[in-house]
C-alpha cells in the first residue's frame, strides 16, 4: 500500500466537464488542476511518503526517491513522477511514475528501466578533469567551456553504470546556444551518450502571421504600459535588440498600442511572440486544465531580436524561456504562432516525462512539440493562420512555400519517416518525429485522401489498412495523458503505443472505440 497525503489533502479545483463528444469515462481520468500552493503541498506530502514508497517497490538500501511531479485524477488516482538517486549520485534514466487508486492501493509503476540500479563502487577509475576534457571533444562546439560536471549512475542503457555528466555550453554552427550534455563512462573514459539541451526549430523565415490580436499588459508605475501579462502567469516580452545573452529590455508602450504588421516596427515581433505565448497557455488551460507550463502558474518569458539574421528559434529550459531570431537579412522574424506552441510545448515536456532528446526518445519529444504546436493553431481559430496538420508551412523554409513537416505523410519533406523500422533511432529526431507525428493524424483524421479547413491530405498506411480519426480532440487528450502519466525519459516507440493504450483505457474504456483506435493507428505507422 502506498498511500499519498494528498488524497485527504491539498486542495484542488473540480475536474473540467468532457468535451461534446468524449466518453463518459473521460470526466474520472482528467487530471484535476492545482493551485501552485496545492501543487507544493502535493509534492511535499510525496515527498514525504518518499521511503514508504522506496520500499514497497522493493527499491535497494542505496536508493532513494526525489518527488518531480504529482498529478491526480478526478476518481482519486495519484500519479507521482520520481527521479532516483543512488548512495547519493543522481540516477539518469532512473526515472519512474507510480499509480496509487484513491483507496490507497498500488495499481502500476511506470519505470524508465527496469534494471536493478547498483554498481560496484562510487569511486570513479577516470577523473572529473579527464571526463570535462572528453565531453569538450565531444561537444564540438564554438566558444565552449564546461559549465558543470557531476558524478551521476547511467541506467538509461542496459546495464547500470558510474559515469559524469558534464554540460558544455557554447554556440551552435548556426549561432544557436548550445548546451550539450555529455556522459562519460568514469570506469573506462569513454563517452556513453550525449544530447543537445537546446530545443530548436529552424526554418528561412516568417511573416506576421495572426493581425490585430488582443495582449495582456500591465500599466507603468511611470506612465504607458509594459508587455508583462499578469493573467497568465505575468508573461514577459524582451528585445534583445541583436544581442544573444541576457534578457534585452523589456518592451514598453506609451498608448498601450503595440506594433504595426511589419517588420520596421519592433514591436511587432513582440506582438506575435506574446500571442503565441498567450494562446499556448490558453489551450494548456483550456484543453487540459493546466496551470502554465510547468503545471505550477509560472509563466515563461520570450526574446524577440536574437543575434543579427538567426533564421531560428528555441526553447531553452534552463532559463524556462523562448527565444526568436528574425530571419533572414532581419527582415522575417520567427515568430509564427505554431513554432511557439512548439517550442514552448519543449518546456512542457522537460516538466513532465523529460524524454531524453535522441534516439527514439527524441523523436517522441520532437513530435510531443508538433502535435501541441499543431494543436495551439488549432485552438487559437485565428483566420489569419488556420489550423491544419502543416508544421511551419508559413515559414517558407525551403522557399517555395512549403512547409517544414507533414504530419499526415511525413516523408513528404524528404527526410522524416512515415513508419517505424530499427533505423528510426539513428535518425535526426526531427525526422524520427515523424513515425509519431503519423501516428497522431491518424488518430485524429483517419487515412485516405480528404481536404480540412482547406487543406488536402492523404494519409497512407504501412499496412494498407483503413483507420477511421476519433476527432483531434481526443486524440490530444490521449497523447497528453500519456505524457504526464505514463512516459519517462526512455520511453521508445514501443513504449508509447502502450503508454497511449493504457491513456486511452484510463479515458475512455479499455473496449472503448478510442482504444481500438489508438491500436489501430499504432499499427498502421509498424509500432505493433
């Protein structure tokens, strides 16, 4: 028996009503939304079950439990997030997620490995010196240093083993921040595993995409107003005016009257930049009853004017920010409302399963980003920019016009993969994203060719199967429960069709349509 504190405490606000449509078993499975008091209390109280909970899962002497996230459905059931350590070196892929039932009973755990984490000694053979200089070998970037390095347990492999993680931080080829994060092994000195930290998504340029749009402001103590929005977590909007470090200064109006459509004004990519922002925390609101993007009311903030013609944008965690270059020769900003809800969504899923940014993993992390993007247009029904299942097609990256993915055939961009296959781990992850990014169109739309809101389709499947959609706002749902519930850092595309089932069932019946569904359109991408 694990039984949590917060199911007699913490208080919280009443699950949602289902949308028209959804199943009657979708009111139960809804998270319920916190306070950020609520979900301090929640995490405390987790916290402080945490040894109860090492043991009953028959966890090692050496092991202990640290408490990243709890979440709880309306009929009572508490998913807890956990990250591990052991003798006190932090476990990477160590990560798990138990399912305790409002009785108190544990119903699952999710874990990132299920191999028994312990090594034969702490005591590294290799020195913190030789692993820095290994990881700045390995980093390959310009103007770098490694900011930390720490002694940490790999188990995101198969077997355990004592390593450093180092972080290297310096610039990427296109100019982009990099912050690399190396992983040695402190046995034999070599490199285990690396990945980028700093989630981007390049493209040539954008337009100003959304027109008159509504902003939320705040007034001046000395007169005019600021880009701060106060409903939504006080949302900030900077100009870095060129530079690539910092903040910039915070963008101020003296008639609350913000930017002209073009690009000779530069408020107007602060225009584009607070709408994105202000429409991705809506939609987590609204679509999940989220409060910001980590779930805890704290709002990111964005950077408009980065460098001199940075033809990119990114989401970095560690300073919970997004960032817009303005294009080529300055002049296209990229401040499209599908590349925030990209972006931004990167933040959500470092909040939730943190999934590793390479391999499979990576390729489900850079899809997460596309269906929530994707799902942002959707929400905002703004006629200037209408929701489709196009990633960046106002972008124009490739100068014709057309867009940087396709969901409903993802290959059509000359590099993604329609279906799974043992290669799809070895690719690039915007490309490996697109097994998932089909897998969602399916879901939501069905195979076959079909026009949507203007937009022709036709979406084929591996096995040349028929798959009837169940409607994009379900199929979100599913991928969202999913995520918060049932995804770790490792989770592989086998992993996510059982994880997407087992969403599917919480939500709507393990008999359900949608279940079928989500099985057949697993199916239909080879994810059997």
């Amino acid at each position: 028996m694990v039984v949590l504190a917060l199911q007699s405490g913490a208080a919280a606000t009443a699950a949602p009503a289902p949308t028209p449509g959804a199943s009657t078993h979708t009111l139960g499975a809804m998270a319920v939304p916190f306070t950020a008091s609520a979900r301090a209390h929640a995490v405390k109280a987790a916290q402080d079950a945490a040894g109860a909970t090492a043991h009953t899962l028959g966890l090692g002497a050496q092991e202990k439990l640290v408490v990243r996230d709890v979440v709880k459905d309306a009929d009572g059931t508490v998913h807890t997030r956990y990250e591990r350590t052991y003798a006190g070196l932090p476990v990477l892929g160590g990560d798990l997620v138990t399912h305790v039932a409002k009785s108190g009973h544990l119903k699952s755990v999710t874990k990132a490995t299920t191999a028994r984490i312990s090594v034969p000694t702490t005591s590294a053979a290799v020195t913190a010196a030789s692993a820095k200089k290994s990881a700045l070998k390995a980093a390959d970037t310009a103007k770098q240093s490694v900011s930390t390095s720490r002694k940490v347990i790999w188990a995101a492999g198969a077997k355990p083993a004592l390593a450093y993680e180092s972080v290297v931080k310096g610039v990427q080829a296109d100019g982009t921040p990099s912050e690399m994060h190396v992983i040695t092994n402190a046995t034999t000195g070599k490199e285990i595993y690396s990945y980028q930290a700093i989630d981007t998504d390049t493209g040539t340029g954008s337009s100003q995409y959304s027109g008159t749009v509504s902003l939320g402001t705040t007034a001046s103590a000395s007169g005019g107003w600021d880009l701060i929005d106060g409903g939504r977590g006080g949302h900030k909007t900077y100009d870095l005016g060129g530079g690539t470090n910092g903040t910039g200064a915070l963008f101020h109006d003296a008639d609350d009257t913000w930017g002209d459509g073009t690009v000779n004004n530069r408020q107007t990519a602060a225009v584009d930049a607070a709408y994105g922002a202000a429409v991705t925390w809506d939609f987590y609101k609204a679509a999940f009853n989220r409060n910001g993007i980590a779930g805890d009311g704290r709002a990111a903030y964005s950077r408009v004017h980065y460098g001199n013609s940075y033809v990119n944008a990114f989401w970095d965690d560690s300073c919970f920010c997004m960032t817009y270059g303005d294009g080529s020769n300055n002049a296209d900003p990229l401040t499209a409302l599908d590349v925030a809800g990209h972006e931004m969504s990167h933040g959500l899923t470092a909040a939730t399963a943190g999934l590793n940014y390479r391999g499979e993993s990576g390729g489900l992390n850079e899809a997460t980003s596309d269906i929530f993007g994707t799902a942002v247009e959707w929400y905002a029904n703004n006629s200037s920019d209408k929701g489709d299942y196009l990633i960046g097609e106002k972008i124009d990256i490739n100068g014709d016009g057309t867009p940087l993915r396709y969901m409903d055939k993802p290959s059509k961009d000359g590099g993604s993969a329609d279906y799974w296959s043992r290669k799809v781990g070895r690719l690039d992850v915007h490309y490996s994203s697109g097994v998932a990014n089909h897998f969602f169109y399916l879901l939501s739309e069905g195979s076959g060719a079909k026009t949507i809101n203007g937009v022709n389709y036709n979406s084929p499947t591996y096995d040349g199967s028929t798959v009837t959609g169940i409607g994009r706002d379900k199929a979100v749902q599913i991928w969202y429960k999913a995520l918060t519930t049932y995804f770790t850092s490792t989770t592989s595309y086998a992993d996510a069709r059982t994880g997407t089932l087992q969403a599917a069932a919480d939500l709507y019946g393990s008999g359900s349509a949608e279940y079928k569904a989500v099985a057949a359109a697993w199916t239909a991408v080879n994810v059997k």
